[in-house]
C-alpha cells in the first residue's frame, strides 16, 4: 500500500508502466492466447465429475423394450401429418388420451417482422399438443418435460413416435416423484417460445397465443429429443441455448454417463470423443471442439427448443441422432433407455441443479475448463486496455509546454468539445443500425427490386457502411481543426467504453466477450492518428464487427469439415444476419443490438481517431 500511497513512488510506478507500455501489452496479449490454448490440454484442466449426490451413480436397471413400437408409431404420425397438411392436433389429443395423460392443446401466432426465408414463412399459426402425468404419491409441484418438434417434412417422426411410447411406458411405472410432461410442439422454436411463455404466463416479445388450461409443477429439468433416422449411430448433445447460456455442468454429465452404462456411441459438437490427449492430433481434436462451441455460444442463437427453456431457470439439453457411415448402430429401443433412466435420476432431485457449474468450455465430456480457469486467458487481453488508458492519461495530465493558462483552458475547452460531437454521433448511427433496416424494408421493396428480406439486410450493410463516412473530422464541425490532445482524450473515452463494454460481456456470454477482445483490443491499442493511413484502415476494416462475423462463417465450416466457397459463404453471411435479427426479434437475443447499438459505435470512435487532423 505504500507503493501507492506515496506521491513519489506511485509517480515512479507510472512512468515505468508508460515507458514499457507496448512491451507489456504486447506480452500481456500473447499470454492471453497461449493461456487460452491450453484449455484443450488435458493436463491444464479438470475431469468432468458428478457434483449432485443425487445423480452420482448410475446403477438403475432399464427396462425399456418399446423401440419396435416407437418406430410404427412413427409411421402412423407420419401418416396422419401427412393427411393432415401439417401437425395432426386431433390424432394425437387421442393417442395421447388412450395412453392415459391429461391432454391440453394450445394454439398460438406470430407474424414476423420479415420473411423468414431460409424456412419460407411469414406469418406463423399453430398448435402445440401436452399431455402431464400427474406423479401418483407426491404433492405434484415439480415436473420434468420431454419435447419433440413436429416439423413440416418427416424429419423429426421418430422423436414424436418414441414420445409416445415412453409416456406410455413410463405412466405404467409407480416410482415417480414428479410430474412428468410429454410436448409436441408445432413449428419448432417459435412453438417451444409460445408454449413457455404461456406457462409461465410470460409475454416479452408480442407472441399471441392461447392461455394454457392444464399445468403441471415447476420444471425442473427438460429434455427435447431429434431423431431424424430410424438408424442411429450416435447421439449428440446440444446444449448451447439463448445468449450463451448453458444448463448445469451435471445435466451434460448425466448423459455422458448413460451413454458411457449403455454402451451408445456419444458425441459432443459432433466429434467422436478421443482418448489421445498427448498426440498433436487428440490435441487439435480438443481445440476444433471447444472453438466449435465458442462460434455456437457467442452467436447467442438457441441451438435447440432447449435453449429457450434456460431464460426461465431450467435445465434442459436437446439429444441429437446422427446418422452417418459409421458402423456402430443404435436402435430406438437403447435410445429409450437412455432416456428412462436420465428421467429415473433427475426423478431423485431433491432440488434444482445448482452444486456444478454453469459458466464453462468443454474440448471433449469428459474434460472441462471452468470460469476460474478460461476467466484469465480474457483478463489478460483485457488488461491491455487499462494500461492503454493509464498511458493516454499520463499524457493528458502532464504539464502543458506553455505557461500561457488562457491558452491552456482554451485547449481543454476545445478537446471536450471536439470529444463530444463524434461520440454522440457514432452512437446515432448504432441506433440508425439497430431501427432503420426493419422499418425501411417496405420503401426498400418499393424503390429496389428487392424481396423483404434482402431490403433488411442490404439497408443493415448500407447503414453500416455509411457510418464509415460519416463520424470522422465531426468535431471540425465544432471546433475546426483537431487538437493533438483531442484525439488522446477521445481515444481515452473509447478505450474505457471498450473495457467496460468487454468485461460486462464476457461475464455474461464468455465466447462472445473473448473473441471480441481477440479482435477489438489490438485495434484500441494501435490506433493513433500518426499511423499510415490506408494500411491501417484496411487493418481496421478487416478486424471491424462485420468482418469479424463474416470470418467466423467461414471458420466454424471449416471446423465442421464442411468448407465453403467464398460465394457460399457471402450467402451464407447475409443469411446470419436476418438471423440475428430474427432471432432478436423473436426470442429476445441480445446479440444483435449489444453490436448495433454499442460495439459498432465503439469501433467508430477508433475509426474518427485515425482519421483525425
């Protein structure tokens, strides 16, 4: 404490660290990508374990024996949604009436603000059908949920026939403690949204839809089931939900552990688990895998109907089949099985799942980083920026050449004012980015030969591409010329907004906060006015918002081991971004306006700082 507390000392200490500044950022930078790496080393991190008690062993008997079954029902609901253009509402009122639940139907719509084109809809009608059983020695205020999409092709028959199956199964057995809910939804996600908004009696985002005549207790776990294949030869995990959130450690824990009792082929980000960690290929296995779930986290989609389940403090996961080339095959009878006993465990829960993790990266599951863990690889980028702002404040501060003092009021006078005006309308432009391509998309259609949906991202693009040309020299308006401590006082203000904006990210969405301070922190550190011109605008540019998403199209293809060429990928991009929009829209994503309406604004401040005179 003396260090700082003495006028002399704590003088000294600055210097230092504004003499040596770009040395240690430069290190602090490099370190922060290295710790980041060694996240996917097996010695450098934990081993899953089972922290609830509760669900620590497995040693439950299945009996499940359903598989023949679940796949003739599968037929006839494939049949029946076939004769019925669509969800067939009445025959499965009656199939799940014959099998002993109480059966409840509600119907809901929702009219997008532009046509979803990839799945070719607009305005939205549906019907989601539940049936509950009601758990027979217990006081009924807890339930647990296990969903299947009906979509429009037979892509999801499967899940909707084993369903069935296992709430007939499972009614016959007297061990439950829970209630327990079989859902069909219609549409998938916006069904999934209505259905959960009208349970918890919930409307954020202007969904219309019926009140809900039946409910069981408080969800505690949920499960939502894709079978697209009467031939599986893995399950996948997906649990990835909206803004980055993820379900508790030990749900993902369960399933590995079932999978690993009876004998399933497992795969997370749809990577085969691998046992050689020391090769340089098990190790580049483990960095694809966990940068995969990175790109998945940071988008802040919902990777499942289980991803809008978490925004209510529930815990739920979407069980995936593949079916490729492999030679390992499951059967729908081992898929029930698997099911019964995740559903017998989370039946033992005496309370909600809290005792493991939430904030997590998994290079494979049976290894896991924790925050305390994954936390320093972005502390150590993001201290860059304090150590920026501590230099530019050194320099700010310091005595002025001139004894003059009407001079020296002058010149700050005229630095808070030349401040002022680009920051306030960087950010008017991140609000013209976040409310114009939406609601100009009718006089786009009109003026352009334009479908709704290419009027709203081309007028996204347009906006943000005219936000190059209008911040920079903005405070000539004001003041005329720029002065040389302006633009350290700007710089100073945008690199602050950028660290607050960063932290408060990561804490919230990891991915998200980390990659960008991958990309943004350079730029914030480098950028002056003195700088050559052209080579660092391209530099700029090319690590701008825009560009920073075009380049995770194409990497998270080329982890997947699908790449894309680059006309593919531009359609790819534009296709990302009515997403993003959509997704916001709909479910109520923060991704799209914490980059319209903060990060882009940001980056525009470096942008006037280049561009300086």
């Amino acid at each position: 404490m003396g260090l700082l507390s003495d006028p002399n000392r704590r003088k000294a200490l600055i210097n230092l660290l504004t003499r040596l500044n770009a040395p240690i950022c430069g290190m602090c930078y490099i370190a922060g990508i290295v710790w980041f790496m060694g996240l996917a080393f097996e010695p450098f991190i934990l081993r899953t374990y089972m922290s609830e008690s509760a669900m620590g062993s497995t040693m439950v008997e299945e009996r499940f024996s359903g598989g023949e079954r679940a796949l003739l029902t599968a037929k006839e609901f494939g049949v029946q949604k076939n004769k019925a253009g669509g969800m067939p509402v009445d025959w499965l009122v009656e199939t799940m009436k014959a099998r002993g639940l109480e059966v409840y139907t509600q119907t809901f719509s929702r009219k997008l603000p532009f046509p979803d084109e990839n799945k070719e809809r607009f305005m939205v009608k549906g019907t989601n059908v539940y049936g509950i059983f009601r758990a027979p020695r217990t006081p009924r205020t807890e339930s647990l949920v296990l969903s299947a999409q009906c979509s429009e092709e037979n892509d999801n028959n499967q899940a909707v026939g084993l369903l069935l199956v296992m709430a007939q199964y499972l009614r016959n057995q007297v061990y439950w403690a829970k209630d327990i809910i079989f859902l069909v939804n219609e549409h998938d996600q916006i069904g999934m949204h209505a259905w959960l908004e009208g349970y918890h009696n919930t409307n954020t985002t202007g969904m219309d839809y019926s009140p809900l005549q039946g409910r069981a207790g408080a969800i505690q776990a949920a499960l939502s089931l894709e079978l697209s294949s009467d031939v599986v030869t893995s399950l996948d995990i997906v649990f990835e939900g909206l803004n980055g959130q993820l379900p508790n450690l030990d749900f993902v824990n369960l399933f590995n552990a079932f999978c690993q009792k009876i004998g399933v082929l497992c795969t997370i980000q749809g990577k085969l688990q691998r046992n050689d960690w020391d090769s340089t290929s098990g190790y580049s296995h483990a960095v694809q895998t966990m940068m995969l779930m990175m790109l998945k986290q940071a988008s802040g989609s919902s990777w499942g109907d289980h991803g809008l389940f978490l925004r209510y403090h529930v815990e739920a996961i979407t069980i995936k089949g593949i079916n490729s080339h492999r030679q390992y095959k499951t059967d729908a009878t081992t898929v029930g099985r698997l099911l019964e006993g995740m559903f017998r465990k989370l039946n033992n829960l005496l309370e909600r799942l809290h005792q493991s993790y939430f904030f997590y990266l998994l290079p494979s599951l049976s290894h896991m980083a924790p925050i305390s863990y994954f936390m320093p690889a972005f502390g150590l980028i993001a201290v860059i920026l304090l150590l920026r702002a501590l230099d530019l404040w050194a320099q700010i501060t310091a005595p002025p050449a001139t004894q003059d003092g009407v001079a020296d009021v002058e010149q700050s006078s005229t630095s808070v004012l030349s401040v002022l005006t680009p920051v306030v309308i960087s950010h008017l432009t991140g609000v013209a980015l976040y409310t114009l391509p939406v609601r100009f998309q009718e006089i786009a259609v009109e003026h352009f030969p334009v479908s709704e949906t290419e009027a709203v991202v081309l007028t996204a693009i347009a906006v943000y591409t005219a936000g190059l040309a209008l911040p920079h020299n903005t405070h000539r308006f004001v003041s005329g010329e720029g002065t040389e401590q302006g633009w350290k006082v700007l710089k100073l203000v945008a690199v602050l907004h950028l660290s607050v904006l960063l932290g408060c990210t990561a804490l919230l969405n990891f991915s998200l906060g980390f990659i960008l301070a991958l990309t943004l922190v350079p730029v914030a550190a480098g950028v002056t006015p003195h700088a050559p011109k052209l080579p660092t605008a391209v530099i700029l540019v090319v690590l701008s918002p825009a560009c920073i998403l075009l380049f995770s199209v194409f990497v998270f293809h080329e982890l997947q081991e699908t790449p894309l060429s680059f006309q593919d990928g531009w359609l790819l991009f534009l296709s990302v971004i009515s997403q993003g929009i959509l997704d916001h829209t709909l479910y109520g994503s923060l991704v799209f306006p914490l980059v319209a309406l903060l990060v882009y604004p940001c980056w525009l401040l470096f942008w006037n700082i280049l561009f300086w005179k």
